[in-house]
C-alpha cells in the first residue's frame, strides 16, 4: 500500500497527461500561455500505461483519474483509458476536463470504459467567459457537457471556481443551470496555483460565503458524513433531495487529514501533495532500465514522505513552483 507516515494510504491517482491547454484561464495561467514541456520530456502512452500498471496492481490504486493542462489534447486519450480500464483489479477511470472537444470524444470514451467526467465551468454567461478564459469557447463546454450525458457518464459533474468581482455573482444561476439539467455542481475555492503567482486570499470567495449565498436560496442539508470518506467535497443535499451541490474548501476547510491522493505529472514525477516542494523522478528511473519493482519502491519512499497538511496557512507557506496545469488537478 501507498501509505505514508502518518498512516494515510493513497489509492487515488491523479494522471497528468500533458500541461497543454487550450483556455487560458486568469487562475492558472497568463492569458499567452506558457512555456510548454518539450515532447521527449513527456511521458509516452507506454510509460503512463506501465506506471499506471504498477500502481494499481502492485500499489493499491482504486480510481485513476486522467487530468491536464487539458487531456483531451492528448492525442492517445482513447488509448490510455482503454488499457486503464483493461487492468486487474479493474479502477475507476474517471476524467477532469474543460470540455472543449468533449462532445465528440464522449462516445469513444465511454466505450473505451471511462467511468465519469468532471467539467470545468466558471460562468454560464458568455462575456465572463472570454474574459475569464480569454477564448470565445462557452458554446464548445455546453456541448461537451450534453455529449458526456448524451454518452451516460452520469452523474456528470461540474467544477466551478469563483472569484471575488468577476463571476461571484454566478452561484445561483450555475445552481440553476446544473439542477436543470442533471448536472451535479462543485464549488472549489480558488487555490495558490496561478503560473503568475498573484493568487490573494482576500480575492478568494470562500466556501462559508458559498454556502451563505445558496442558503438565501435554496435549503441546504448536510449529506450523509460518512459517504463523503476521504472526498474533498462537502455534499448537501438540495431542498431535501436528491439533488446535491458541493463546496470543496481546500483552503478554509482543509480535508489533509483524510487525503487518499498521490499524483503523476506528465513528465513522470510523482507528488504526493498538490502543495509538495519535492517531487520523485519516476521517467529517469524507468528510460534507465529499473525495474516494475524498483519503481514500485521509489513511488512507496515519494508517498511515505507526505507532510501532514498543505501548510497554506503556515506563514513559512511556499508556493510550488509548478502551476496547476503543469501539476494535474
């Protein structure tokens, strides 16, 4: 097992398989991109198929979920997911993406055995969008979101940051929009994982202020405690149910104690924390010849060396250098 030291056992991998995106969204990166991960840098499909192999046969990995940068512009999604999907004991294979190209991948993807999909939609009006993401790409992230229903990766989900003066304003109608159709909705407070470093807590809309505006309009209850587990969101139920919303309060309402999550960049290094300073080199080690089992090894000395929360609050806190695309949500 992936346990570390204070007896945490990871068995939920984050795969990242390229730092590419083709948004530029004001929280992660400047609106003229960044400087990209040469390709021989990368992991090919062979090394994530063997990396993933070795943690889910050898590790205990339940669930892989495939991130980015944005993976659908990984040429061998399909392919990826078919072999995750093939593997004894078989994971959840699950998706985080920004929809872009999503409606017509959803079939495929479906076939190929990807569970379910997570989008990120931050506004539902227009406008916002292509300020927020300075790309006119709205209409493309709706039609994903029907393709991924339309292909029965329900429930769908829909990851939603908010951000004091821009689109704050949008809880309700983004409530609306999901309950209407189908969709389950996640409030994320905004992270310090900006490429530009200009993350402030006080442009943070935090998940108590969240909650305050959906109380004003609909009854929260909370949800069953002991489903959540070690899941990062807080669920409620909507007006007594089915319907349930979640606030994810990385910050204010830190989940550290439960973490389940290990991750894999896409150039092959494994952080056992979003906010790690340190990061194990597993491509170096597997292009030198080592062997599943000395991977195996290293990956279990990168996991046992956890620290015990992201320290956000510490005033020591440091940023990692690595912003989220280059990280993998």
């Amino acid at each position: 097992m992936l346990k570390d030291s204070f007896g945490r056992v990871a068995t939920d991998l984050r795969v990242s398989l390229t730092d590419r995106c083709n948004l530029r969204c004001t929280y992660c990166m400047p609106p003229e991109g960044l400087d990209w991960l040469p390709k021989p840098e990368l992991l090919t499909a062979e090394e994530i198929a063997r990396l993933v192999g070795i943690g889910v046969e050898r590790l205990g990995i339940t669930e892989v979920r495939y991130t980015g940068g944005e993976p659908l512009l990984r040429r061998e999604l399909i392919e990826i997911v078919g072999h995750t999907a093939a593997l004894s004991p078989r994971p959840q294979v699950s998706l985080t993406t920004n929809g872009i190209g999503l409606a017509r991948l959803a079939e495929p993807l479906a076939a190929a055995g990807l569970d379910r999909v997570n989008v990120s939609l931050d506004t539902i009006d227009r406008e916002i969008f292509k300020r927020l993401a300075h790309r006119d790409r709205l209409p493309d992230v709706l039609k994903g979101l029907e393709g991924a229903a339309a292909a029965g990766m329900l429930p769908v989900k829909v990851n939603a940051v908010l951000m004091r003066g821009v689109n704050e304003h949008e809880a309700i109608p983004l409530l609306e929009f999901c309950l209407e159709r189908g969709y389950e909705l996640r409030f994320i407070e905004q992270m310090p994982l900006d490429a530009q470093h200009g993350w402030r807590r006080e442009n943070m809309v935090t998940a108590d202020e969240i909650l305050a505006m959906l109380n004003a309009h609909v009854e929260l209850t909370p949800d069953d405690p002991v489903e959540r587990g070690s899941a990062p969101a807080e669920l409620f139920l909507i007006d007594g149910g089915p319907a349930r919303v979640g606030v994810i309060g990385s910050v204010t309402r830190p989940f550290c104690g439960a973490c389940d999550r290990v991750r894999l960049t896409a150039d092959g290094q494994i952080r056992n924390c979003l906010f790690a300073t340190e990061e194990s080199d597993l491509r170096a080690a597997m292009r030198s010849g080592a062997s599943d089992e000395e991977l195996a090894e290293r990956w279990l000395a990168a996991v046992r060396g956890k620290r015990p929360g992201h320290g956000i609050d510490d005033p020591t806190f440091l940023q990692p250098a690595r912003p989220m695309s280059a990280i993998g949500g």
